[in-house]
C-alpha cells in the first residue's frame, strides 16, 4: 500500500444505490473526464458468474473485503496511468466498502483503517441524494427503497468521519448534473 497525498484531481461521485451515478459518470466521460468504473458491480456480476461467494447476500464479509481491496487498487492504478489527466471521476471510492461494513456490522481491521485514513480522493466528494423516481432495482441492486435511504445517510456519516466534504448534486437532468460537477471543479 501507497502512503498517498490527496489526489486533487481524484473525484469521487457516490450515493445509495441507483441515484444515476453510472448514468452521470458516462455523461461525463462522453465529455473527455477519465472515469473508473464502480467496483461493487463489477464485483457481483463476476461472482455471478463464476458462481463465486463473495456477495452481499452470501459471504458479506468476503465481498466487503474484495470490494475494499480493488478500491484501493483502483486508485493505486489510476494514480500511475492518469497523472496529471485532468479529473478523474471514481464510481464509489474504498470508503464505500467501509460504509458497506459498517451497514452489515462486519468488523474493519487496522490495516484497512489505515489505508483509508493514508489515501486520500479529493476533499470533495460529490453525493447523490436519494431520489425515489429514478430508483430500480435490478440483479445486482437488491435492495429496497427504506434501504437506499439508509444507506445514503451511512454513506454522508463514513465520509465525513475520514473528514470529506461532501457536496450534493441537485435533482437534475444528466446533463445539468454534469455541468454541476464541471463547475464547481472549475470555481474551486
């Protein structure tokens, strides 16, 4: 594990689940930003797949700790390949899986402590609020609406806890959320 200052160009966009990240993160993309992709999902799908346990709703823990670990390597990755880029947009960061834990009561050893505390996104982090008329589930969100809810404000607790500001993305449409996010990029 790097010891890493804050990436100032390292942007993180999260929320519960479906809020329209990955929606926002392609619009974003389709405008020249470097994004990488949500971990978690990439995460399910493969383990669908091979028939893996390493899901929320078989071995949480291990899934947690999966999650954890490509987050971090994620940024360690992207940190080599795209310095220097311009922002760099993450679907989720790693305190995600803290959240994640701290939502399923799975305990978070020292050295994920660490890591969380030593590598550092950029202060701000942008959040998606709850927004009810968008929210699906699907075969990798299961979750329910009450879920989505708590889930978001478990979210707003771990970041601020690891001391990141979080800025809320209004209620918009993809393309006036994303001028949103460019804007305050550029006039902070």
């Amino acid at each position: 594990m790097k010891d890493l200052k804050p990436l100032n160009t390292f942007y993180v966009i999260t929320g519960g689940p479906g809020v329209g990240k990955t929606t926002l993160l392609h619009e974003l993309q389709n405008r020249g930003a470097t994004v990488a992709p949500e971990i978690a999902r990439e995460l399910i799908k493969e383990q669908q797949e091979q028939g893996g346990k390493a899901l929320p709703w078989k071995n949480r823990k291990l899934y947690m700790e999966m999650m954890f670990q490509r987050s971090v390597e994620s940024l360690e990755k992207t940190t080599i390949d795209c310095k220097g880029t311009g922002p760099v947009f993450f679907d989720r960061g790693f305190l995600d899986a803290l959240c994640y834990a701290a939502l399923e009561g799975i305990p978070i050893d020292q050295e994920m402590r660490i890591s969380a505390e030593k590598m550092r996104y950029n202060t701000n982090v942008f959040i998606l609020p709850p927004w009810q008329e968008i929210y699906k589930t699907d075969e990798q969100r299961k979750q329910d609406w009450n879920e989505a809810v708590f889930t978001y404000n478990k979210i707003i607790q771990t970041y601020r806890g690891y001391q990141y500001e979080l800025v809320e993305v209004p209620k918009l449409s993809i393309l006036e959320r994303a001028d949103f996010i460019l804007d305050f990029i550029q006039n902070n």
